[in-house]
C-alpha cells in the first residue's frame, strides 16, 4: 500500500490511536496519575541531599542526618509501591486491550459486507492482528517510561528555575530546543514508520501466497519468478526501512548531542555562579542532580520517540481492520419470512439484470451468463445490495428481514465454506444438538459414510 501521496501527520496520528486504544483510556490515565505522583517524590532524594549538606555544613548533628535518611526511607518506599501498582495496572490494560481487539475484529469480519475476503483479495487484512501486540508492548513502555521522563523533566525544570534566572534562561533554552529537534524529523518519521508497516505486511503476504501455492513453484522456470518477487518485496521493505531510519537516527543523535552539551555547559556556568557568590553549593548539587536526571531522560527520548512511531504504524494498520464496511443493521429483530416463495422485480447490480419469480417448493433449471449465479446467491443472502429493484421472500421486501435469523432459515446452495474446525463441530453447526447416530446417518444419506470411516480420527477429523 502505497503511502507516498497521503497526508501523515499527528492530526492522522491521534485518530488512529484515539480509535484503537481509546477505550482502554481510564487504565492509562489511572497510571498517569501515579506516574505524576512517582515524578514528583523522586525529588525527594536531590531535595535530601541539598539539606543535608546544609545540615551538616552548620550544625554538625547526627541527629538531623538519621531524620533526614529516614524519611528519605519511608517516601522512596512509598514511591516503589506507587511503580508496582502502575507496573500492575499496565497488565491489566494489556489483558483487557488484547479481549477488546480480538472481539471487536471477530464482530467486524462476521459482519462485513462482503463474507469472502478472499474474493478481493484483502484476506491479508487479518495479519493485522499481529500489529496487536505491538500496541500492548509499546504502550506500557510510553506510560511507565516516556510519560515519567516527560514528567520528572517538568517538575524538575520548574524547581531548578527558582534557583537563579541563570536556571530559569537555561532551562527554557533547553526546552525550545528538544521542541525543535522534535517538530523537525517528526512528521517524516511518523510518515516512513507507517511506509515501513505497510512494507513489512507486503512480504507478508507474499509469502502467504508462497505457502499457500507452494507447488506451483516447483519448477525452474516458476522458482526463479517466486525468488524474484521475494527479492522484490525484500528490497522494497529495506528502502523503506532506510527512509525511517534516516529520520529516526537523525533525531536520536540531536538528543544525544543536546545531552552532552546540557551536561558540560551546566557544570560551568553553576560553577562561575558558585566563584561568583551568587549560588550555593548545596544548590548546585541538587541542580546537578535534578537536571543530570533531566539531561539522561532527554538522551533516551530518540529510543521513546521511536516506540511511539512503531506505536503509530501499528494503530493505522489496526484502524484497516477496524474499518472493513459493516452490514447494515437488521431492520426487524425476530422477523422471518412467510414461506419460501421468491420474487426479483427489476433487480440490477453489477450490469446484470435480474427479473423472475419463484413459488414456494417450486423447482426449476435456469441457464444464464457466467457469474449470474453467484449475483443471485448474494442478493438473496443478503451479502450484496441491488443498486435497484425490489427483492421479496414470502411475499415481504428482503431489507426488512433479521438478516441472520433469515440465513438460519434460508440455505442457498452456491459455494462451500469450510471453516476450521472437525467434522462432528461442522454438522452440529447444522444441527444444534444432533448425535454421532444422526450425523453418521447424513453422511450416509450423501455417500460419504465409508469415507469418513477410513479417516484416522473419523468425525474428529480436523476440516481445512
């Protein structure tokens, strides 16, 4: 799928994860709120520090230090069992995100409008569940991660500016910065990180098709051709990967730049402060810890921000699943038809026209073009809606029907599907309820008693 003419952006972004992680929201902002409680005791050891050596500096009492360290003690206590509840609650977004996912996929491929995927080639669609997990790992990553650097950063960048306008200037600097290098490689990372999924599922389907055909591909000449579009879909993926990573990298390196430079110019400017009288050391030390804290949360912000565009890639992948079109819903809960008799009346789709009526337990042989067959299987399933015309069961317009409890009650013989699941799960599909005796018996009924006796495993026979 080819992204280059779509506009990518975080507008784009914040749809896509507002539509796939959305709903587990409370979980997320719960464990915010513990990440701001954990960011803002983490001072609590740099705050510590900068009395005791006041302490100590003027009244040189043991007392005040076992004070100090204790309740140092019982607050990074606190702060450990405020990180095991945010690490808990993460777990339980996972479980519950990956129910919500694999239900909300199963409704939409139950329900869509067209029931063989297969038929548009779009059967791939469904590897999309493996983007799933990306989203379970990279969101708790973000959350307890990211979300505490950004966090810590904040808090810690508004106490250091109180120490001295010094503080206040640097600090602001520091911050348009890391905006800037942000804003600049963002949009094109977000954009190549999602060119790079599309790549990824591409070879993935490739490869499904080899599996799936793998004996058309035992002769040279078709050998070669498969070796070939593996060669392709290979190169296509690594372009797209070097796109990324040339943004990804780009970025990455500016913060560890920025990291490095922070760090140096902080020593000496605090220290020309300290020669100048107008700071303390003690001051200095907390600011040093404080911001050395802030300067190593920045230096890790590349790999974050990379977990995020991995994050983003996987929730558009997702949101193709989520908007595979529905069926319309059932008009009348309960309604069945009267009988079995069938009318078409100027029915058109697809260039075919469609003009006959059918009496209950009538039988008839009808010749028509190639594909008119199937078009009428679909219109009176349900699976397709006539650009016009009128269909009637049982002497009522078909839209009007529960479309499910009208296919329980309807069978149309037009193609098989088998699903994956034994020969006994396939009948009792049939038949709610029936015994080995009743379907041995409809077995026989068709011819296929012996051959379902010489299986290995008999009814237990696994269908594919």
């Amino acid at each position: 799928m080819d992204v280059a003419g779509k506009r990518i952006g975080w507008r784009e972004a914040a749809g896509w994860l507002a539509e796939i992680v959305g709903p587990d929201m409370p979980y997320l902002r719960l464990a915010m709120v513990y990440g701001l409680a954990i960011s803002l005791l983490s001072l609590a050891t740099p705050i510590s520090v900068q009395l005791l050596i006041n302490s100590v500096a003027n009244t040189a009492l043991p007392a005040p230090l076992w004070t100090l360290a204790g309740l140092l003690l019982l607050l990074l206590l606190f702060v450990a069992g405020l990180s095991a509840l945010r690490f808990w609650i993460m777990a339980l977004f996972e479980r519950r995100f990956f129910a919500r996912v694999v239900a909300e996929i199963t409704q939409r491929a139950v329900h869509a409008q067209n029931p063989f995927f297969a038929d548009q080639n779009r059967g791939d669609l469904f590897n999309r569940y493996f983007d799933l997990v990306v989203v379970q790992k990279a969101i708790p990553s973000l959350v307890i991660g990211g979300f505490t650097i950004l966090l810590q950063s904040a808090v810690g960048l508004v106490i250091t500016s109180f120490y001295h306008p010094f503080f206040l200037a640097f600090n602001a600097l520091l911050i348009l910065l890391v905006l800037a290098i942000w804003l600049l490689w963002s949009r094109g990372s977000i954009r190549s990180a999602v060119a790079l999924s599309h790549a990824k599922h591409d070879a993935a389907r490739w490869l499904e098709s080899v599996g799936g055909s793998n004996g058309f591909y035992k002769s040279s000449r078709h050998l070669d051709f498969a070796m070939d579009r593996s060669e392709a879909v290979t190169a296509t993926y690594i372009d797209r990967h070097r796109r990324y990573f040339r943004y990804s990298f780009a970025q990455t390196v500016a913060f560890l730049l920025l990291y490095a430079f922070a760090s140096a110019a902080l020593l000496a400017l605090g220290g020309n402060l300290i020669l100048r009288g107008e700071l303390s050391i003690g001051q200095l030390v907390a600011a040093e810890l404080i911001l050395s804290g802030v300067f190593y949360g920045i230096s890790q912000l590349g790999w974050y921000l990379d977990t995020l565009y991995d994050l983003v890639a996987s929730a558009e992948e997702l949101s193709l699943v989520f908007a595979i079109p529905q069926e319309q819903a059932v008009a009348a809960a309960g309604q069945a038809p009267a009988d079995g008799a069938v009318r078409l009346e100027g029915v058109a789709i697809e260039d075919a026209r469609l003009d006959f009526a059918v009496a209950a337990g009538e039988q008839l042989v009808t010749l028509a073009d190639g594909g008119a067959e199937r078009l009428l299987a679909m219109v009176l399933k349900r699976h397709s809606v006539p650009e016009r015309g009128l269909v009637t069961v049982g002497g009522t317009d078909l839209a009007t029907f529960d479309m499910y409890l009208l296919r329980s009650e309807i069978m149309v013989l037009d193609r098989p599907t088998i699903v994956e699941v034994t020969i006994r799960e396939y009948l009792a599909l049939g038949a709610a309820g029936a015994m080995s005796g009743g379907m041995l018996d409809a077995l026989n009924a068709v011819g296929l008693r012996e051959r379902i006796a010489r299986l290995p495993h008999g009814l237990d026979t696994q269908l594919a």
